[in-house]
C-alpha cells in the first residue's frame, strides 16, 4: 500500500516520502479501514519537525483523521466489513490503508461524505471541548475566534453558531472574509501588519464596550497579549495552540483585576482523562452531523500523491477550513 511516511525530522519536508509499504493486520480490539479520505491538522506539520507534545519516533506515517471503510477487523471487534467509520489518532492516516483501535472510530451517516466525515475528528472534538466543556459558552454571549480560517477556527466559528452565541472572526487575510461569514462568522476583523494590531478596539466597539465573553486563541504570542484586553468580566479566554510561534505568558494582576479565566484546552487528553465524557462528546458531534446541523468546509480535496501541495497550504496560510488527502 502506499503511505507518506516521515523518515526523519525536517523544517522543509525534505524527509517526507511516498512510500510502499505491507499491508497491516489489524490485532485484538483493531480495524484496518480502506481509507478515502484523511484532512491535515496542524498538529501534523508540527510533528514532522518535533515541536508538537507528542514526537513520534521516524519512520512514521504522517495523519490524524480519516474517513474510510472496515476492511478487516481483529478479535473482539463488532464492526463488519464494508462499515462507513471516521475517527482520529496520532499518526497513520496518510496512507491507502490504516489501523485504529475500533474505539477511536465512529460509523459515518450515510449522506455525509468521506472528505467532510474525515474533517470532523480533530476539529470538532476541539472545538467542542473548548467551547462546550471548557468554555461554557452560552446561546447570548460573544465568542471571539483567532486563527479562524483553520481547521478548529471554522469548527469553533461553527460550534459558535449552532450554540447561539455571536461570533467574531480574526485573519490576516481580506480575501478570506466572505469565506468566514459564510461558514457563520457575524463580524470578521481583518488583522494589521502586526498581529496583535487594532482588534483590540474594534472588539469593544462590537460589543459596546463589554468585551468577547468567550476567546478562542490558537496563535498565542501578541494575540493573546491583546485578547486581554478586550476580554469581558467573567470571560473565559481558551488557550489552545501557539501557530504564531510564542508562547505569551499573562500577569496575574490582569485575571485578577478583570475578572477572566485563562484555560488550557487539550482535547484529546480531556477524553482520555474523562472516557465518558469524551464517548458523549463524540456522540453529540455525529449527531449534529447526521441532522446536517454542523457544515464543515473543505477547502481542498488532493490525491495522496499531491501531499506536498496539501502541506504547503497549510504552512503558508492559504487555506479556510481543511485540506484532505484521497487515496
């Protein structure tokens, strides 16, 4: 089967390659899916230089998500062949064929397709952690999204919409701003040369001075330096990744004196520390998927083969939403 697989660490992904390797047989409690579809998260690229939490050792296949079919299941496994199923892990997806535990995996309803299916894994689950079980966010309140043409930036802005609250969006760039109101952003502000620059005010002006009641920073550094002031009383700002390359630090005198919360949101670890919790957060993300409440959007849908381009978008910034990979 072909894979892309990481043969050693790299800024350029000059270690990266398409590869042939042996079909894999799935063990006890496994699932070798036939994949069509895997969407690239940013974790990803991170783990091809090491700079992600967790460093898989190379050689590696590269890939979180994917959307595919039960080719053929280990012992102990309910799931039957020809199965539609989605899920998420570290690594792996990137490849014509993959091994998951069967509890990381979840059937597909049947009118939603295999790239939409694979853009849900990560992204939802992230959005939905932050926003639902860390944020609490309510139908009425404010959600301020940074890094909103990404992956968790779109789902968050959607999670946002579908819990009432009135979103604004951030981005650098002007040529993604009808993109953001499509996918539900009710205001979108368009960043300066700097990022930290001018949202800062026009947050207060969209809110009549109160502030985002709830913030969803994956940038970190001078973004979450300017999200501190303009977060409102009783805010929650959410830290969920550093792609601007900082990591900002916060005075306590600031949570302290306005009254915010900062929270750190790992949602992958959150459901492997609350299992149940984290089966419940899977179920309702499928439902709103199966109602056709939730509207992923994919940017890009690439042959295996094109996985550079696929990287490449994401590293430059070019894409809103996801890109995915087609066996």
């Amino acid at each position: 089967m072909r894979a892309v697989v990481c043969e050693g660490l790299a800024e350029d992904f000059s270690r990266i390659a398409l590869k042939d390797l042996p079909l894999p047989e799935p063990g006890d409690g496994e699932v070798r899916v036939r994949v069509e579809a895997a969407s690239l998260n940013f974790p990803d690229l991170l783990m091809l230089r090491g700079g992600y939490q967790f460093k898989p050792t190379p050689p590696f296949t590269v890939g979180m998500d994917l959307a595919g079919t039960v080719d053929a299941v280990g012992s102990g496994v309910a799931m039957q062949p020809g199965q539609r199923v989605a899920g998420g892990t570290k690594t792996g997806a990137f490849a014509e064929y993959a091994i998951r535990s069967a509890s990381a995996l979840h059937p597909v309803p049947g009118a939603i397709s295999a790239p939409h299916a694979a853009a849900y894994p990560a992204a939802y689950t992230t959005a939905y952690v932050s926003l639902v079980e860390r944020g609490q966010l309510q139908a009425g309140e404010t959600l301020l999204v940074h890094g909103a043409s990404g992956g968790v930036g779109m789902a968050s802005i959607d999670v946002g919409r579908i819990l009432g609250a009135t979103v604004i969006a951030t981005t650098a760039s002007e040529q993604k701003v009808q993109a953001l109101r499509l996918a539900g952003a009710h205001h979108v502000i368009v960043l300066g040369p700097k990022p930290g620059d001018a949202f800062r005010d026009q947050v207060k002006a969209l809110t009549n001075g109160k502030g985002a009641d709830v913030i969803v920073d994956t940038v970190g550094g001078d973004i979450f330096d300017e999200s501190t002031r303009c977060i409102a009383f009783n805010g929650r700002l959410l830290v969920i990744g550093f792609a601007g390359g900082r990591i900002a630090s916060v005075k306590t005198n600031l949570p302290l004196i306005k009254g915010f919360s900062v929270i750190g949101v790992r949602a992958g670890e959150y459901s492997r520390q609350l299992p149940e919790r984290g089966r419940i957060i899977r179920d309702e993300i499928w439902r709103w998927a199966a109602e056709g409440v939730t509207r992923p959007t994919v940017f890009a849908e690439l042959p295996l083969e094109n996985w550079r381009e696929a990287f490449e978008l994401m590293r430059d910034r070019r894409l809103v939403g996801k890109v995915v990979l087609k066996p």
